[in-house]
C-alpha cells in the first residue's frame, strides 16, 4: 500500500509463505519519506521471520558435525536517515531474536536470547569536473549478545574518474576508472561462546 502526500509519501507492504519450505516466514515492512525545504527525511522499520537454511537443518558429512536443531530467526530492523545537499546522516538499529552465526571453530551454532547491532553513518557526495570523490564513516555498536565480529569504525573513501574513452573515433563512450580505499578500527568481538561439546 502507498499513499502520497504533500512533500512525502508513505507505504507499507507484506508477505507471508504459505506453504513450502518456509511456510510460515512472513516479512512485514512500513516506511515513510518528508521533504522540508531542501531536507528529505526518511524513517523505514521491518520485521520478517525466517527459517535456517536448508543445508544447516539437512546437512550430514564426515568432515564437520553439528546439531541441526536450529529454530527460526525473528529480525527487526529500524533505519532513519537525513540527506541535504549531497550529505547523507543515517542510523540503523537492528535486533536479531535467536541469532545463528559460525562459532570460532567456524560451525553454524545458535544462540538463545538477542542480539543487536546499531550502526551510525555520515557520508558526502563531492565532484569535481570530471572527478567524483565520496568518503564515508560509520561507527558500529553491537549489543546484547556479542557473537559478531564488527571493527568498531568503518571508513570509506571512493575516488573515481570519468572521460570519454572513444573521443577520437566521434563516438561518445564513457569511462569511469577509480579507486576504494577502506580502513577499520578496533573489532567490537568478545569470545562469548558457551562450551563446546563435539562427537
């Protein structure tokens, strides 16, 4: 469903599996945009359950062993954001119920409780000429259950060049050539695990 009205617009929408084999999973999402002047506004939430995959519940092997007892996974996630004249201020929230990851014997394992995962971000589009540079940062927070290995500060640095690869020959053709530069700080992951017990 979609409604717009003056300077936004609002829309919510679902679906739900009825049979197969994720009958059951739904996935629920509502979202809304508002422009003021020359600032758009954005707030978006959705909540799915979903059902492990296949392989993890079906798997049977000589070389690893794990217990295919995993549950289905309840994700809500909550993000907002503020763009005026090429920058971008956004925040997201995240809360995993049940979450299922790779322990540090690299096996699938799950986990009873909650996990959750914030991340904040700031980023600028910049052009120069035929040069596009766009840097951004985030910082990472993770709560609850601290099963995620996440560096703490994430930074992003795109550095692009457009031309006309073909000129010579009267046909217009562009080119982008550039680069990526990432860098992190300090990972936020804590050896959390429960004991272990192997066949």
């Amino acid at each position: 469903y979609k409604l717009k009205f003056k300077n936004g617009q609002f829309n919510t929408g679902g679906s739900y599996f009825l049979s197969g084999y994720r009958e059951g999973d739904f996935v629920y999402n509502i979202g809304m945009n508002y422009k003021v002047k020359k600032v758009r506004f954005s707030l978006n939430g959705k909540f799915e359950n979903i059902t492990p995959a296949y392989e993890l519940l079906r798997y049977a092997g000589n070389h690893s062993y794990w217990l295919n007892s995993f549950t289905d996974q309840q994700i809500l996630n909550i993000n907002g954001g503020m763009f005026y004249n090429n920058w971008n201020l956004s925040t997201n929230y995240t809360d995993i119920f049940d979450p299922i990851f790779l322990n540090y014997f690299g096996l699938p394992e799950q986990f009873d409780g909650v996990t959750q995962v914030i991340q904040t971000q700031i980023s600028k589009k910049l052009e120069f000429n035929k040069w596009k540079i766009n840097p951004s940062i985030c910082y990472q927070h993770q709560g609850g259950l601290n099963i995620y290995r996440l560096p703490e500060w994430v930074g992003l640095i795109d550095v692009s060049y457009n031309f006309d690869a073909f000129k010579s020959y009267n046909y217009p053709s562009l080119a982008e050539v550039g680069v990526k530069i990432n860098f992190n700080y300090n990972y936020l992951y804590k050896n959390n695990f429960k004991e272990f017990n192997y066949v």
